[in-house]
C-alpha cells in the first residue's frame, strides 16, 4: 500500500522516470546512486559513452522505479530487502515540485532523451 505509481524504465530513466511522477514534479536524483547494469558498461566500452549515460537513457536493464511518500520509504525499504534480500534496491531521489524534468542533486536538468520507438 506504500507504492504510490510504479513504471518499468523501458525507454530510459531520463524519459520514463519524469513521466510517471507527471505534471507539476521533478525528480531530483543522486546520480552515483542510479544502478549501472553490466551491459551498460559493457555498452560504454564498445562505443566510448559512458557507462552511467548508457544507464540514464537505454532502456535494456528491465530496471522498475517506483514512488512512495517519505514517510514511507524507510519501512518499505525494510520489508522489501527481507522479501526479496536477493534482488536489488536503490532509493536514487525525491520528486519535488518542478516542469517534469529529471534533475541532479544541485537541481540542475539531466541531459538525454531516452529511447525513442520511432527517432
């Protein structure tokens, strides 16, 4: 009952995370906390981006991001490392009051578009 919206990050974090949180909010994320894949570092050896790029914008690391209230977020974080203590969890930031934009920890906006189905 703590998860208020949840999205699989398909088209990347840089688009889908901005959209499931909607109008009005931005998600303010600690970028050293965002989860790099082994295929995205495997992705920037081969064509020199790097690794956290890849993990920002590609949407191939069937990564799922979901909200809760802050109140919230230390109890669920407790009761889903005792459910699932093999599967990974990384609390990367807040939605704040903003345009839809996903910004760094100073509040600047994250460059990147995400994948694009049609681009």
């Amino acid at each position: 009952g703590e998860v208020t919206s949840c999205t699989d990050l398909s088209d990347g974090l840089v688009k889908d995370l901005p959209g499931m949180l909607g109008k009005g909010l931005d998600a303010k994320v600690d970028l050293a906390r965002i989860p790099v894949s082994d295929s995205a570092t495997l992705l920037a050896k081969g064509d020199g981006r790097p690794a956290r790029e890849h993990a920002l914008q590609d949407g191939e690391d069937h990564e799922l991001s979901f909200a809760v209230t802050a109140a919230a977020a230390d109890a669920l974080e407790s009761d889903f490392r005792k459910a699932f203590p093999s599967t990974p969890l990384a609390r990367i930031g807040a939605a704040v009051r903003g345009e839809g934009r996903l910004l760094d920890q100073e509040g600047t906006p994250v460059a990147g578009r995400g994948f694009g189905h049609f681009a």
